[in-house]
C-alpha cells in the first residue's frame, strides 16, 4: 500500500493535463487526482484555439455574398450580429468542459475544482484548505497574456477578454505581430470591425518563412486592414480624459501602478474609448485596444522554487527532454515550460510522461517537425525551416509558386497563394513546407505526414496531382526558383 493518498496528483486542466490524468488513470491503472482553479479545458478550450476557431468560422462569411453573386447566386450583404452569435459560443464551451469533466470522471480521476500549490515535491496544498500527498505531481498550469510594462497598460484588453466582449467594437487597434495578434486582425476585421494593427518590427509573423509572411501580410491589408509595421503605441490614455488635458509625452498617469500587469481579465477596466498615439504619428480614438504581445507560464505563487522546481526565463519551468524537472517527483508539460506552445504539442508531452513515468518505457517528448497553422484569411500552414533557417544550415533549393485560385479568380476577386518547398541540396529531403492558402491548416496536417517520414522531392514528385484542385501545385512544382 502506497504512504501517498495519490499515485499522480495533475495541476491543471486543460489539454495537457488532462489527457496525462486520463491515460495515467485508464491505461497504467494510477490512483489520479487533478485540480483545476477555473475551467475544465484550459486555455485551448475555454479561452483559446476552440472558442477563436469558431470566430475564425463566423468571420469567414464576411464577404461570401460578393463570390457567390460572382457564381450567379442572388444573394445579399448582411451584417453580423455579436448578440445572436455569442450566447451560442457560450453554450458550445459550457458543452466541452462538460465533456471534460466526464472525461476525467469516466477515467477514475478524482477533481478538485481548487487552486493547488506545492508546499513540497509529494505534497500539494488546496485553495480549499486541504492537503494532499502523491508520489508524483505532474505540472501543466499553462500559460496567460501579457501587457507590456508601459503606462496604462490597463486600458488594453487581451486575448482572454475578447471571449466575453457584450459588444463588438466598430473600431479596434491590435497591438503584436504573432499568431494571436494577426488571427485576431482577421477575426475582427471579418466580423465587421474597422482594424488597424502596430507591430513593432519590420514584418509580421517574426520566424515564420519571410515569403509566406509577406504574402499574409499584403493579403491583410489588401482585405482591408490597415496594418502599421514599425510601429508601437507611444502613449494611450481613456479618450474622456483626453479633452483639454495637456500633452504629457508618455509620461505616467495615475494608472502607472497598473502598468504591466498581468491580464486575468477580471480586474476593473475603464469603459469607452481610448485615445492612442502612435509611434507612426498618429493621433485617434479606438473602441478596443488589444495587447497581443505574448504570453507568460502560469509558475507565480505556485511554491515552485521553495519545492526544489528550478524555473527560467519568463517563470517557466526548466524540464528534460522527458519533462523532469530539478526537483525528482514533479514533472511538467505544456505551456508551463513554454517551450513549444501548441494544445497538440501539450497533449504529446502528456502522453510521453505517463510513457516514461508510469509505463517504464522511457519516452522522450518529439518537438521536430511540428506542423502548425496561423488562422489569419487566408492560412498560413508550415512545418519544418523556413527558407532562411534552411539556408542557414546548408545548401537548399527553392520551389515555390504563387497564383489566384480557380474559386477566387472565377469572382474576380485579387486573393493569391502560395505553395513552397524547401529542399536540401545534398540529400534531396524536403526541409521545410509553407502554404498561404484558405485551408492551409487542413493540407499542411497531411503535408506533415510526408515531411515527418523524410519524404524527397522525388517523393513528391512521383506522387500524382490531385486535380483540379490548388493542392496539386505541391506536387508539380518542377523548376527550382533559387539555389544556394
Ligand atoms: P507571440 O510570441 O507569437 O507574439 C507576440 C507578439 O507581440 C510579437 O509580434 C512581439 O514582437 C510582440 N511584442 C512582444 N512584446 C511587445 C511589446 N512590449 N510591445 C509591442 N509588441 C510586443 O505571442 P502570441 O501571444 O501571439 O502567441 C503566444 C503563443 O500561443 C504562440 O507562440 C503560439 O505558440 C500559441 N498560439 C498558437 C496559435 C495557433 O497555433 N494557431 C494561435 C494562437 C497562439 P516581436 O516579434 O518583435 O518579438
């Protein structure tokens, strides 16, 4: 009989955790338990991947009227309506935690609707008072945004806030230029929002193959957002406040104590307009600020280093490739460790722990070629090295392609993709593959399944076009655009 009242005790609820309690529980026969201190679900379906897909769904249908009169149909612009949309959201979460909570349940897994600490590596306290011990506790609090640390910050919403808007915005400005910043963009744009976009480097998507980003980007703004690159927010202060008030050259106001704060989005947020001035000179009232300028792992408070867990940069958890950390009994996965912050990724560090730890089959976590989508319109799907990284660790050949598709182009309208593949010179792998296109995501998930398997480009060559379809491009691309 074990002296722990747990096998695994599991700190956090989303993706991750989840299916480590789940597996752990159904599949080695471990006496599991799990605390969640808000949502079943986590990040991807409560305030993430889930609810902003859907989004992504309701925004599409922005301007389908235009291609479909273009097709003969007679049909007419309408408006989108946040009010009908909305509580249909809501009741689509409340569905899938529900499903996650049974899960946990159907497996065996003990729940704790709890805040939970590490007072040492067995021992873990409950927000409700009680104390529990267990032979392993496994981490995967997941992460949260961020604001900079610039005055009133505060007035800036993130991520997490937009889920619960009452009202949609006629005008919003984002701040970033990663995944959420520019999916955001194109969700609000879609959905009937006037958006302008600052982001502080040169070009959008930083890391990402500069083609494919360049492409994203012109699409962006040809769709009508208006997108300012070297550009941040100078100062920003509550629109009311604005009359009369004298210029105060960024200077701290009365929010300064705010300043940075890290988003929770249920503090006290001044309501109505905020007026920006932009690094590019420009003066003007939004509706809707939104900071997406990353995340942080969610370690604060959470008696971490007391216990022996070593964290480093951002607060995040320093684990192995099994994900050990320094202090013997407690492991972590997901966002916590932000290393690759991705729900699937997640889900594989928790299936490799339970593996290693409760299967005696030691597994470490896979982080190569992970293939991934950003959901701006259109897509922007790749796996493995940008053409410049490529290039950087050897000599590549380049085969790329850019068009307007059958569908778009029969509408007159401007949309373009494009296909490309990074190739090594010496062994003839593909390296890397980018897809701007509607539905990337979908075609890159198979594309992967090649890549992953060390597919040439013969291989890809010798497989038969599907036609007529914009895919096939990735298999006829005959010649080459660069070398070297
Ligand atoms: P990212 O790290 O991708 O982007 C943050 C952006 O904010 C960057 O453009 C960064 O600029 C900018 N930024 C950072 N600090 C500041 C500042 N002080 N002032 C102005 N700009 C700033 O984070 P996200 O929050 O967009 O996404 C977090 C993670 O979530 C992603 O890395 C991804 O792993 C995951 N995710 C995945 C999605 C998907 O798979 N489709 C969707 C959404 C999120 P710079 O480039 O100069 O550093």
């Amino acid at each position: 009989m074990s002296d722990y009242d747990y096998d695994l005790f599991v700190i956090g609820g989303g993706s991750g955790g989840v299916r480590a309690a789940r597996v752990a529980a159904s599949e080695a026969g471990a006496r599991v338990a799990l605390a969640e201190e808000d949502r079943y679900g986590g990040t991807c379906v409560i305030r993430g991947c889930v609810p902003k897909k859907l989004m992504v769904f309701a925004s599409g249908y922005h301007d389908i009227h235009e291609e479909a009169q273009a097709y003969g149909w007679d049909m007419q612009p309408g408006t989108f309506d946040w009010s009908r949309f909305k509580p249909k959201l809501d009741a689509e979460l409340d569905r899938l935690e529900g499903i996650y909570r049974k899960l946990l349940k159907n497996a065996g897994v003990t729940t704790y609707d709890a805040r939970a600490k590490l007072k040492d590596g067995h021992t873990v306290e409950l927000s409700t008072g009680e104390t529990v011990t267990a032979r392993h506790i496994l981490l995967a609090m997941g992460g949260r945004p961020v604001r900079p640390e610039v005055p009133h910050a505060e007035l800036g919403h993130v991520s997490d806030d937009l889920f619960h808007l009452e009202t949609l915005p006629k005008t919003a400005l984002i701040v970033g230029g990663g995944y959420i910043a520019c999916e955001f963009a194109c969700i609000l744009h879609g959905l009937g929002v006037e958006v302008t976009q600052y982001y502080r480097g040169a070009q959008i998507l930083r890391g990402f193959d500069d083609e494919a980003r360049g492409l994203v980007a012109e699409m962006m703004k040809d769709r009508g957002i208006d997108l300012h690159t070297g550009t941040d927010i100078v100062q920003m202060k509550p629109a009311d406040e604005r009359e009369g008030e004298p210029e105060t050259g960024g200077g701290m106001g009365p929010s300064q104590q705010d300043a940075g704060e890290e988003a929770t989005g249920t503090y006290d947020r001044p309501k109505g307009p905020v007026w920006v001035q932009g690094s590019n000179g420009q003066e003007r009232e939004f509706d809707l600020v939104l900071y997406a300028t990353g995340r942080k792992p969610n370690t604060d408070d959470m008696g971490l280093e007391e216990a022996g867990v070593t964290l480093g940069r951002m607060g995040a958890v320093k684990v192995d490739e099994y994900g050990a950390t320094s202090c013997e009994s407690v492991h972590a996965i997901g966002d916590v460790t932000n290393r690759v912050n991705l729900t699937p990724v997640a889900i594989r560090e928790g299936m490799a722990f339970v593996e290693t730890v409760f299967k005696d089959n030691p597994t470490p976590a896979d982080h190569e070629l992970i293939p991934s989508a950003i959901f701006t319109q259109p897509e922007m799907g790749t796996v493995g090295l940008s053409e410049e990284a490529a290039r950087d660790q050897e000599e590549i050949e380049v085969y790329a392609t850019s068009f307007r598709p059958m569908q778009t182009a029969f509408a007159d309208r401007p949309h373009r993709v494009m296909m490309k593949l990074v190739v090594s010179k010496a062994t003839r792998k593909v390296l890397g593959c980018h897809i701007v296109a509607p539905e990337a995501g979908e075609m890159i998930q198979l594309a992967g399944i090649a890549i992953k398997m060390g597919a040439t480009k013969e291989d890809f060559d010798r497989t038969c076009a599907v036609h007529p379809t914009m895919a096939e491009e990735i298999v006829t691309m005959r010649h080459p655009v660069r070398t070297g």
